[in-house]
C-alpha cells in the first residue's frame, strides 16, 4: 500500500474482534506502519452493520487505505466490503485473491489451490495408513499478489510499473 499510496499518512485496519490472529495482525501492521513513519487506526466488526459503520469511520478519519484482516466472515462478506470500499473510494487491500476477482482493488495472501494440494496430500497419507499424529507440520508456502487494474482506474490510482511487476495476475 505504501509503494502504492507513498504520499498517505494514515492507514487503517479491520479485523474481526474474535478472530485468534487478530492481535498477530493489529501488531504487524502497527509495526510496518511505525516503520515508515505512518499511523494506523483499528476498527472491528462482527456484523454487516459494523462493517458499514467502519468504512464510515475510515472516511471521517480521513483515512488513505485500509487493511481487511483474514477471517472467514468478511470473505463471506466480499462484496459488501468491496462495494464499501468502492463507494467510500477507499484503496484497500485483502488477503485472498476472492476479493479482487470481485472487484476489490488488490490481495496479497496464500495461493488456496496450493492450501488445498497440501491438504489432499495429507489426506492420501493418512488413508494409506499414516497416523496423523506422525506428519510433519506443513503450512502454505505459495503466496500470490493480485491487483485488479480496473478497480485501480475506478478509484483514480496509477499503478507504478514496479508494483505492476511485482504482481502474480492483473486483473484487467
């Protein structure tokens, strides 16, 4: 976001006040916010009503471009939160490649077909007899950046060429 948006100041994140990560992220983001001299503000939301009410809070905060924390319930929440963000003209980034492809601005998270290929491989393990108590810990190790090109013209952003490169898939 900030080789994006280098001239934004204020940056914000949404996280879901259950999720057992949501610490892990708020401190990341706070920590890579602080190295580049920039603010962050958190907000959660557990209800439909409280994601609108963020981006509301985002806007009166004159806040650049925001953070949506992983949690299963705002994937199930997508498109509101991408329409949200569009009407709110808010850049955000995400961490599937589901919200771009439904028109969110850009994702930066694990490759799902490679999540699933792991978990298929263990799956064969243990029904040829492996115990599962006996496999190795595994975790995701194929990440993908996704940009959606024209969420980007929508939104009034000019993409530098070195962001564009660095990405998996533009979405066009």
């Amino acid at each position: 976001m900030h080789e994006l948006l280098p001239a934004a100041a204020h940056f914000a994140v949404l996280a879901h006040p259950n999720n057992p990560i949501r610490e892990l992220v708020i401190r990341d983001a706070q920590a890579a916010a602080a190295a580049i001299g920039r603010q962050i503000e958190v907000l959660t939301a557990s209800t439909n009503r409280e994601i609108d009410g963020a981006f509301a809070i985002f806007t009166q905060k004159q806040v650049d471009a925001c953070l949506i924390s992983p949690d299963v319930f705002f994937s199930s929440r997508r498109v509101q939160i991408v329409m949200l963000a569009a009407h709110y003209k808010m850049p955000a980034i995400y961490y599937l490649r589901d919200f771009p492809e439904a028109g969110g601005l850009m994702s930066y998270g694990i490759n799902l077909v490679d999540r699933e290929r792991l978990v298929g491989t263990y799956v064969g393990r243990i029904l040829k007899g492996e115990k599962p108590a006996d496999l190795p810990v595994q975790r995701t190790t194929k990440f993908e950046f996704v940009i959606n090109l024209q969420t980007a013209k929508l939104l009034g952003l000019n993409l530098p060429p070195t962001l564009l490169a660095l990405a998996d898939e533009v979405i066009e």
